[in-house]
C-alpha cells in the first residue's frame, strides 16, 4: 500500500527524471517569470529545441540546444541540468550554457538599447497621467 504523502512524479516526467517539460524547465531555470508565460512562449513558437518547434509538453533532456527568440536577437543555450524546483538564481543559471554567439548578440542588444535610450528626449520632471499615454501610444506599447 503507497503512502499518500509520497510524490507522484513519475521517472521520466518531472524533475530528477531523464526529462523534463519545457516550459517547467523554463521557469525553473529562470527564463520565464511565470510557468504560464512560459507555456505561451513555447506554444506560440518562440522556443525550439534542437532546431524544431515544439509543445509545452515536449521534455528537454541533458545536451538539448534550447533557442529563445526574444525581442531583437536570440538566447541560444545547451541544457546542463534538470533541476528539481525553482531554485535561486545562481543554481539555476548553472543548469544551462549560453552560447558565445547568443551571448554576443544579448550583448550587441544591450548596447544598442543603452545607446538609444540615452539619445531619447527627457523632460525634467515625471510626466502626468497623459503624458504617460501619449509616451505609450507614440511607442507602439497601447
């Protein structure tokens, strides 16, 4: 007779197994702030492993090559670990490895956006409620 206190995780389907699902893999690893943010990423084609497009339930496994299109360039890794919880940051950048290509790129991103905020008109003071909306309506964020 089991213990109903024990764990249901199956070998294979959640952490500690050979595999984990990508979207929990995402959030625990601190890619996604949310598991559901990550599930809608993964569904709308954002993520891939291995070069193909895949499902929310798809399991990652050790040696995968995960991408993630992000706004003006792409988070390329190769999975390290499966980890067994969402954990602190240090632990959980440690269960995959940025690609220096993917990293250059980030890099290349930053920079660029540093540069342009720099360049962007400021006013003194902290603009009103209406300002605010124009600011967002003039940069496409309605």
């Amino acid at each position: 007779m089991s213990n109903p206190h024990e764990s249901e995780v199956s070998e294979g389907s959640e952490g500690g197994g050979l595999s984990l699902r990508i979207d929990r893999w995402l959030w625990c690893t601190r890619l996604f702030k949310s598991r559901s943010l990550a599930a809608e990423a993964v569904a709308g084609g954002k993520v891939h492993i291995n070069g193909r497009r895949v499902k929310p339930a798809h399991g990652v496994r050790v040696g995968d090559r995960v991408v993630i299109t992000r706004p003006g360039y792409e988070f390329e890794c190769e999975v390290h670990q499966l980890p067994d919880r969402r954990g602190p940051a240090p632990i959980a950048q440690g269960c995959y490895a940025e690609t220096d290509r993917a990293r250059a790129a980030r890099e290349k991103y930053a920079e660029q956006s540093r540069l342009a905020s720099a360049f962007a008109p400021r006013t003194d003071e902290r603009p009103d409620k209406h300002a605010r909306r124009e600011l967002r309506r003039l940069r496409g964020r309605d």
